[in-house]
C-alpha cells in the first residue's frame, strides 16, 4: 500500500485496527495516546506528529519500509 498523505496513514491505521477488533480507546491505551487523538490521526488531521504515529502503527504491529521511488515492493 502506498502511503502519501496524513489521511493516507489514518485510512491505513484505522483499517488495520478495525481488522483487530480494536475500539479507538483500546488502541489509545496500546499506544500510550489519547482516543481523541486517535480519532483525529484516522481522520487525516495534519498535527500529527511522526513520533506518535509510530507509537501508533507499532501498537497496530505495523512497521513503515522506505523505498526509493518507483521502486515499490
């Protein structure tokens, strides 16, 4: 899946989280955020950070692979 906007990566944790029958408050608490945060990160919000991102998607078990362009796996 290729991931290019802030919306991009919300669409892609909340899919990932509804696949694990997560509530947004359980995920919140897995990854040491607020549920509203939560809700505004699938959403698209743009204030956020990358680190919290990262607490989320490691939450999700999700990882992030950079790729050179063109060069998608």
């Amino acid at each position: 899946m290729r991931l290019r906007t802030a919306a991009d990566f919300g669409a892609h944790a909340a899919e990932r989280r509804e696949q694990l029958g997560l509530t947004q408050s359980q995920l919140a608490e897995k990854a040491g955020v607020t549920r509203d945060w939560v809700a505004r990160f699938e959403t698209g919000a743009r204030n956020a950070t990358l680190y919290r991102v990262l607490l989320v998607y490691r939450a999700l078990g999700l990882s992030l692979d950079a790729c050179a362009e063109g060069n998608d796996v």
